[in-house]
C-alpha cells in the first residue's frame, strides 16, 4: 500500500496509510502514514470498538493537514486492549512427541468443535485432516508425501497450511469461550509444534532453489510472527 500511495499521489490524489508493519512504511516512506500497534488483518483495532476505530481514523485523517515537510510518519499509541477470555484455555492435551503425534491428538477436539459450532472452513487443500500436517511435515523430506492429482505440488502446500491453522484454530473453540485472535496466534505460533513446523517450512521455502516455493513463503506466516522467528 504504501508504493500504492505513491503512485496516487503522482496522478494528484492525497493519501494517507494505516500502516501495521512499521518497517515496511519506514522503508518505503508514503507521504503520510499512520503506524497502528495492533495484530495483523486489523488496521483499525478491535471488532466493535466503535470509539477506538474512529480515533484511528481521525488520527490518521489529520495528517493531511499535518504541518512540515514530507515523508510524515506518526505512530498511533492508543493499545486496542485486552479482550482476552482470562478462563479460556485449550481444551486438550496436546502430544509433544512429534509434530504428527500433536495432530492426532487434536483430531478429537476439532471434531467436537465441528458439532458444536455446525461448521468447518477446513478442507482447501483437498487432503484428509488426518494426513495433512504429516503432508508438511515430510514435504521437504527424502521420503514426501505423494500430491494428489488435481492441484499443483505448491498450491497444495500453500493450502495445506492454511487448513492446518484452521484445524487447531478451530479446535480452540470445542468446549465454548471465546479466545481472541491474539491469545490463539500467541497459543499456536508459540506453544504448538505444528506452529514451529510451518515457521521452519515457511524459512526452508524461502531460502531454497524452488521459485515458486520462495513466491509464497511470504505469506505463510503472519509478519510479526516471522520477526520473532529466530
């Protein structure tokens, strides 16, 4: 966005970004932008904090106006808060022997949350929930998994990540509570082995001789999660 507010500027139409990642807009330098510090996806802060959202957008609207010279780059300070549920906690024991071993023992959980909830938005990569951590697991093994006919090799990676952050997402939620999204990326990019194994892949990807392996690695992992990867 911010090499997307240049360009406006050049055809005459003033612009203003809402920036999450600070580096990005520090790099770039928009005319104006506006540093938020809330997660990833949420520019303007929490869900339903009507109050909050329009102090991020008058803050940012008022660097139009904005006295001295360009780039302008203002830091927003107000936190979104705390919307933790303080009782919630996962509602299994995980197994830490091995990445797959921790994906069957979440299967249970899921499918109970399956029932209560009526719905899943699992299932893009075509591959059965049993197999599909193992699928990742093994992708850049001597011995990989076979792809299934119908989807490219790199598509199918790209898709079996998102459905194994669906399933442990989805499994959050098996008992009721209501977890924010923060507290659940904290629980699974920090306390689950499948987290780790994505944030490998996403840094094998990224490195390796595979173009298009390295076109996607960019966006298996949420930025703010990839700067704490060390």
């Amino acid at each position: 966005m911010s090499g997307l507010a240049h360009y406006l500027e050049d055809e005459g139409l003033s612009t203003v970004v809402v920036a999450l990642v600070r580096e990005h807009v520090v790099k770039i330098s928009p005319p104006r932008a506006l540093w938020v510090p809330f997660e990833m996806g949420r520019p303007f802060a929490t869900p339903n904090n009507i109050g909050l959202q329009q102090r991020v957008l008058k803050a940012a609207l008022s660097l139009l106006d904005a006295p001295g010279t360009e780039p302008v780059l203002q830091d927003f300070t107000e936190e979104a808060g705390n919307l933790h549920d303080s009782n919630w906690i996962f509602p299994a024991l995980l197994s830490n022997e091995s990445v797959i071993a921790e994906a069957k023992s979440i299967l249970p959980s899921w499918h109970k949350a399956q029932t209560r909830i009526g719905k899943t938005t699992v299932g893009v990569s075509g591959l059965p929930p049993e197999t599909v951590v193992e699928f990742i697991d093994r992708y850049f093994s001597s011995d990989p998994m076979p792809n299934p006919k119908g989807m490219a090799l790199v598509s199918r990676a790209r898709f079996a990540i998102d459905d194994i952050k669906l399933i442990y997402f989805e499994s959050a939620f098996a008992n009721g509570g209501q977890p924010s999204s923060h507290q659940l990326n904290e629980w699974f990019w920090k306390q689950t082995l499948a987290g780790k194994m994505i944030l490998d892949f996403q840094e094998a990807a990224r490195i390796g001789d595979n173009e298009n392996l390295r076109l996607i690695s960019g966006s298996l992992v949420p930025p703010e999660r990839t700067y704490e990867y060390t």
